[in-house]
C-alpha cells in the first residue's frame, strides 16, 4: 500500500535546486525531461522561428517593403 503527503513548503530558487540535486541521476534526467517537453508546450518561438523572421525582416528591410508600426502603439503593449 502506497500512501502520499502532500506539503505546501514555500522554497528558494537556491533550496530547490539542492533538494534535486539529492535526487538519484536517472530520477533527476527524468525531471529535465518532463521540464523541457513542458516549455516546449509554450507559445513562445523558438530560436529557429526567431531567425527566420529576423531574416525575412532584413530582406524585407533591404527590398523596402518592410512594414512597421508607430511607437506609440508599441509603447501601449508595453
């Protein structure tokens, strides 16, 4: 019979980091794993997609037809 406590423990960044340190290397491998396909799951691009709109900025820059938008708009995003 497996029994499981669940504690709600306010940790440090610096904790964290040595209480998975304690962990066993294949447990540890496993948790990077599982971290990674997480952020993976994100809506931020990736390095690939970042080059390739900067890429197709420069050219688009170089050709003139780069399309812009005014800095107060962008200033409202922020």
């Amino acid at each position: 019979m497996e029994s499981t406590i669940n504690f709600n423990i306010p940790l440090s960044f610096q904790q964290l980091v040595d209480l998975v340190m304690q962990l066993p290397r294949p447990e540890r491998e496993k948790l990077v794993t599982v971290i990674q396909e997480d952020d993976l799951d994100e809506d931020e691009p990736t390095k690939a997609q970042i080059l390739e709109n900067l890429k197709r900025d420069y050219i688009a820059l170089k050709a003139g037809t780069l399309q812009t938008r005014p800095i107060e708009d962008i200033l409202n995003e922020l």
